[in-house]
C-alpha cells in the first residue's frame, strides 16, 4: 500500500472520528439542553411585544406607549423585493437549509481555526429568530449551541414563510424600531408599500449592525451596507442590472420620523395610561399592543384646547407685560445664523408659542427673526396691549410705539393667531375645561392645563377648589325638591351668623354689596344673590341638602356641615361639578364619566367595554325647572355674555370664589355639559373684577362655539307634572292671565298658587302676609 493511499486513509479516519465525536457531542448536548430549551406550542404561539396606542373615537392616534415600536404585518404586506433583500443579505441558503447552514458553520470554525477569532458566517434567519425569540445576546459557545438546537427545533414546527414573517416583524432595526414596518415609519415615515428598492436594501442592511450601520448616525457606513445587500440580490439575480444602477445611484434619504400624534391629548394620554397600568400590570400595558379608543372627539380636543389657550392669553394681556425673557448682545444679533438659531434653541416653548429675537424696530411695528430662521413682522393690533405689569391689578402706561415695548435684542415668546402675530408670554394662571356627553357621561374633551409638558398636573381631575356660585344650582335644586318653587320669596336682606364651625361672627354679603329685599328664586339664582342662597339652605336644611346633593354624585362627606355650603366651599374637581350639571342637562339622572370606550387586543379581540350605568338622581321636574331658571342666568344674569352665541339652549352658572381666587363657569345644552375653571395653582387672587363671567366663561363659549356650531337646538319637552301661570313678579302670587306686568312661571301641580278668585275667597289682602309661597 502506498504511503499516499496510506495518508490518506489515516486523514479519512480522523476525520470520521471528529465526525463521530462532533454528533456525539452534539447529542450529548441536546440530552443536557434540550430540557431547558423553550417548548414547541411557545415557539408557535410566540407573542411579539407591540407598544399600546390610544385613539379617539373616531380613530385618531392620541399617544403610544412602549418601549418597543413595532407595527406586526403579515407577510403577504411586505413587498417581495424588501423580502429579497434580508434574504440576500443574511441567509442566501435560507429556503435549502433545515435552520443551520451547515456549510456556512463550517465557513467560521475554519475562520476560527485559522485566526482564533470569531468570525462572520453560520448564523441563519432562523438562527437569529432563536435569539430573538427566547435567548439572550452574549457571546458565547453554550448560548451558540442553545441556539443552533432551537432553531432546529423551529424548522421542525414552522414553515418557512411563517419564520420570515416573525423574523421581519421581530428583527431590531436601529432607533427603537423593531420589524420592517416599524423601521419603514421611523427613517421614511411612509408604510412598507411605498418605500424604492434603495430604501428597502437601507432597512436590510441594519440587522447585521443597527448602531454601525444606521442611515441617520452614519450615513457613509450605511451606504457601504446598502450596496452590498443590492450586489448581493445582483448576484442571485432577485433584481437586473439596471434597477441595480438605479438603486445604487439613490441618495441616503433617511429621516428621523417620529410617529406623530393627530391629536394634542395628553392628559387624556396619560389618564389612559394610568388606567391601563392599574388593569393589566405595567408589562402587559406596554407589551401585548392593546389599541385603546377612548371617547374623546378629535374635533372636540382641538376646539378645547385652543379656547382655553386663547383664554388664558387674554387674561394675561389684561395684566400687562413682564419683559423679555432675556435680552441678546449685538455681537450675537450680528454673527452667523447658526449662533443665533442655537442661542434661540436655549429657550423653552411652551404651548403653541414661538420664541424670536427682535431685530428692528420700525415706529409701531417690530421685526424678529424666530427659532426657525423665518422672519416675521409683527404689527401694532399685537403689540399694543403690552403696558408694563406693575402688579396683579396695576399696570404702567400704555404705549405709542413699539420702541415702548421692545428694545432690539429681546428674546420674546410670539403666537400666531388669525389676525396675524402677537406678542405673547406663558401664562400665569392655569385652567381647566372637561366636557362630556350628558346622556352617557363620555368624555369628549378635556384639558388639565396650559401646557402638559410644563406641568402634567390635571387640573380637571386632581384639582379641588372651591366653585363659589357655581354650586349654587344644587341647592338650588334641593330647594325645589323640598317644597319651594321658583317663585317662592326670599329676603335679600342683611344677615349675621354666629357659627363656631366658620368664625366667631359671619357677615355674607353679596358679590354687589347690595341687598334687594323679597327676591323670587329664580331671580336670585340668575343674578347670583349670596344671601338669597343662605337662607334658602338655612330653610331646608344642611343635612337633607347634603343627602340631595349626593345623588348627583358628589361625595357628602367632603361637604361642608354649616351655611358655608350655600356659596360654594366645598372643594371639587371640574370633572365632579361637570358630572353634577349633567343631571340637569339630561332630565335628572346621574351618569358615570368615564374616557374608555373599549380595549381591543393584538389579534382583535374585545378585551374591555365600557358600560354606562344611569340612575335617577332627582325627578324630570326638577330638573326641567333648574334648566328653565339656569337658562335665565344666560338669558339676562351673570352669563348674559353667552347671549352671543345666538342660542337659547344655553343654561349654566357662573361661579367666583373669595377675593377671585377662582373663576368658574359650568354650563350645557342637550349635546355638550362643559366646565371651565381658572385660577392659580398656588392659590391667590387672580385680581380686580376676574369673575366666572369674565376669566372662564369666555373659554367655555369659545369652546361651545364651535362644539355646537352645527347642531340644531336642544328640545327640552316639558313634564306633565308641570303647568305653567301668570305670577305677579313681586308677589310671587298668581294673577289673571290678563294682568299687567305679569310673568310666566312653571310650578309643580302640587306646588301650583291658588288662582286669584281662591286667594280672594280665602280673605286675602294681597299684602306679603297673603302670598301663595312664603317669606322667609
């Protein structure tokens, strides 16, 4: 035998023994791991970790939630090309393979002999699925061994499309975006079906190095990786030579593209992340990609927050400006653009408000050059409000030019507004506004301040103040339940009180300082009489006004116990005393607000709907009675400015506290209950003459403008329990429907005065003594 032939056959023989000892080893292996590798119904049912999204009503993305973005598709939705590329680019044996290459395993132990370092090659599509899926990212031959056993292990299970598929969605891609779909949105924001073969074969390039490789932080690197994903799909022919050329001769386009919220909720956000959390554990809230449609309306949201911005800006123009919020040198003005746009960059933006510096002033117009490096000219409409602020109610002079305001240099806050640019400043005072649907109590806007990146504080869920007049309709309404109507007669005449649960001695008076004497309670309630309002609850009780006030669904054991109560000092929330006026607006029952609508699962199933219980609170006549008196107060009261709106649907009340320190409104028709509330977080005055009627109410018939511009007027019919009488506005009496200077009024049956010929009958003089309801 030759010494070749003999060579050769001692080669064959240590070769067949590594052979041997290699699929010993490996069979060893999969006896020691096997038990610890996960079982197959895991590997078939594998969930992928998809953010939750909140929408509105009508489908608009509010906020997503998640560590992780990703937009699961199915494998059909991603353009074959794109397919193509991955398998191009990272397992070109992919369809022949079991789930190990083993030629390419091969490729790197024998890198690995040569150089003793680890080098490229043998890791397949399924075997990076397997470390994906279930196995950490450290390197090292045991978590290599565990990897190659569960990739088998999936071949075995899983055809190939349905590898691909969770490959595509599972593979990290660079920027916190996970799976094709997900990358598509991030560097192009546009979906799948609209990216170019050079874009495709960008996101393909990344999975081998998301950080190295990525279009956005190395555009060079990421150009390299692209061509050769492109030569690779020449080399196997999936594409020809000239959309080969083409796509190699394609800039890098890549942007970051954030996915952009089309609706500014985010204290509804945050409310339904809470709730979220609450329900399903942080994990599962983040992970499981539940889609959560709540009730807001979209159209809604806008209207709320841009009325309650411009309000908050009115107020602030009516106590004068504070000055810049710095003043720039003329080296800076007069240097590169670059310098000055980082200088400007510096400063915050809160709100909608841009931040500009001033370059020239010209009479009574200024010129400022803005963040954004767009020049704008602001005219004198917005800027002639601007006398210096000396105090809360104390203002400088006004001024002629814009020299009196500005000075060039000034690093100013501007906002856009349909009648041009004006100089503007962050508000001090913070506001409310919630409005829901009365039927059901579905929220359909709600903002909880200014600014939520400024302060993510809710004022209309978190925020208990004092509502003054505003809670004046509940007592109001206790009244009517206990017997009074709303020509019963009051004094409004001067009281003193000596309550230890208040002070030692207790002197109300009205917001005025005036006293009118005997005053029905419908007059009383439309121009908001404080001490009509005493004596009302001192006649018909604390307790059973409190056990009335209940059934609108405010907690009693957070009421005041004294006379306090008739003027608002209880402490609540907008989104309470909206829930209270609800029960005025849809006939007497209560109703439970809520914000969720439903909860849909990944694959679309109802994990939760909202239920809408509704309960009697008080009776259809009560309610119809306070409607009519509450439309009063906007017909001819302290809402009178309403009148503007042109409806007469409107009902609702004002409501200031002690030394303004807060302003109210809650109003409603049939569609929409919504509450204003403004004043400061820290509490103080927000000055001289800041009604309800003058800092909220604005907002909430800005809002409701536009809310209700297009729905026809609330029909409200009238109970049959109800008849409606000529009175004698002084009296209260009843008088023949041809009396002079009569008014209508609407009692109750029970509650109905006698008719004229019954009170002459009776003996009746006609005096106060003989009045049908009495004085007190």
């Amino acid at each position: 035998m030759s010494v070749i032939v003999r060579r050769s056959l001692k080669i064959f023989a240590g070769l067949a023994s590594l052979g041997f000892l290699a699929i010993g080893a490996l069979v060893v292996a999969y006896i020691v791991l096997a038990p610890g590798l996960p079982s197959v119904e895991s590997v078939r049912n594998v969930e992928l970790q998809v953010p939750m999204r909140v929408y509105t009503t009508e489908g608009e993305l509010i906020e997503e939630f998640g560590d992780v973005r990703r937009t699961p598709v199915e494998l059909d939705e991603i353009p074959r090309s794109m397919v193509e590329a991955f398998i191009a680019a990272e397992d070109q044996r992919f369809y022949q393979h079991p789930g190990v290459d083993y030629e390419g395993i091969a490729r790197a132990v024998w890198y690995l002999v040569r150089t003793g370092e680890k080098g490229p090659g043998g890791s397949t599509i399924t075997m990076q699925l397997a470390r994906n899926l279930f196995l950490s990212s450290e390197q090292t031959y045991l978590r290599k061994l565990r990897e190659i056993l569960l990739a088998l292990r999936i071949e075995q299970e899983l055809d190939k499309e349905k590898i691909l598929e969770l490959y595509l969605n599972r593979i990290y891609l660079g920027q916190r975006a996970y799976g094709v779909a997900a990358a598509a949105r991030t560097y192009y924001g546009r979906p799948l079906d609209e990216l170019t073969l050079a874009e495709q074969a960008t996101i393909a390039g990344l999975p081998k190095a998301p950080s190295a490789s990525n279009p956005l932080a190395n555009p060079d690197e990421s150009l390299r990786r692209r061509g050769y994903v492109l030569g690779r799909m020449l080399d196997t022919e999936v594409i020809d030579s000239d959309r080969y050329e083409q796509a190699m001769a394609a800039p890098i386009t890549a942007n970051y593209h954030r996915r952009r919220n089309s609706v500014d909720a985010p204290y509804i956000a945050e409310m339904a992340r809470a709730w979220m959390v609450e329900r399903y554990g942080r994990e599962a809230a983040y992970t499981r990609g539940y889609t959560v449609h709540t009730t807001i309306s979209g159209e809604r949201q806008r209207e709320a927050r841009a009325a309650l911005r411009n309000g908050l800006h009115a107020y602030d123009e009516r106590h004068g400006y504070r000055g810049p919020l710095a003043r720039l040198d003329r080296t800076v003005l007069e240097g590169s653009r670059e310098s000055l746009r980082e200088r400007l960059s510096g400063f915050s933006r809160p709100g909608d408000l841009q931040v500009a510096v001033v370059s020239a002033l010209d009479g009574q117009a200024a010129t400022l050059l803005t963040r954004a490096d767009e020049r704008v000219e602001v005219p004198w409409a917005g800027l002639e409000w601007a006398r210096p602020q000396l105090g809360r109610d104390s203002m400088g002079p006004a001024p002629d030019q814009a020299a009196d305001v500005l000075s060039v240099g000034d690093v100013v806050h501007l906002r856009e507004t349909d009648n041009g640019w004006r100089l503007a400043q962050l508000p001090e005072p913070q506001s409310g506004l919630v409005s829901l649907a009365p039927t059901d109590g579905r929220i359909r806007a709600l903002v909880g301040g200014y600014d939520f990146s400024f302060s993510k504080f809710n004022r209309v869920t978190q925020a208990s103040r004092q509502p003054g007049s505003a809670f004046k309709p509940l007592i109001y309404s206790a009244a009517l339940a206990n017997g009074l109507t709303p020509a019963t007669l009051v004094n409004d005449a001067p009281v003193v009180f000596t309550d230890t649960a208040l002070e030692d001695v207790w002197r109300p008076e009205n917001y005025s300082g005036r006293v009118f004497g005997p005053t029905r309670l419908r007059e009383a309630l439309t121009y908001s009489r404080n001490l009509v309002s005493i004596r009302v609850l001192r006649r018909v009780g604390t307790e059973p006004t409190i056990d009335h006030i209940e059934r609108f669904g405010l907690p009693g054991d957070r009421l005041p116990r004294n006379l306090s109560l008739a003027l608002g000092a209880a402490g609540v929330t907008p989104l309470e005393l909206a829930r209270a006026y609800a029960v005025f607006a849809n006939g007497g029952k209560r109703v439970e607000p809520h914000f969720i609508d439903r909860v849909v699962g990944n694959q679309g199933e109802t994990a939760y709907e909202a239920s809408a219980p509704v309960e009697r609170a008080i009776s259809a006549e009560n309610a119809w009675l306070m409607r009519s008196m509450l439309q009063d107060v906007v017909r001819e009261g302290t809402a009178r400015a309403a009148r503007e709106l042109g409806r007469d649907d409107i009902a609702g009340k004002t409501g200031t506290t002690n030394d303004q320190q807060d302003a109210w409104f809650s109003g409603f028709n049939g569609d929409l209950v919504t509450t204003v509330w403004v004043g400061f977080d820290e509490r103080g005055t927000l000055g001289r003459y800041e009604t309800g009627g003058r800092a909220a109410l604005p907002i909430w018939m800005d809002f409701m403008g536009e809310a209700l511009a297009d729905r026809p007027p609330t029909q409200w019919p009238r109970p049959d329990d109800l008849v409606t009488v000529k009175i004698d506005p002084e009296t209260g009496k009843r008088v023949p429907g041809d009396a002079a200077d009569a008014v209508f009024e609407t009692f109750r049956t029970a509650n109905l005065p006698e008719p004229p010929s019954a009170a002459s009958d009776n003996g009746g003089s006609g005096d106060d003594d003989a009045t049908d309801q009495p004085l007190f």
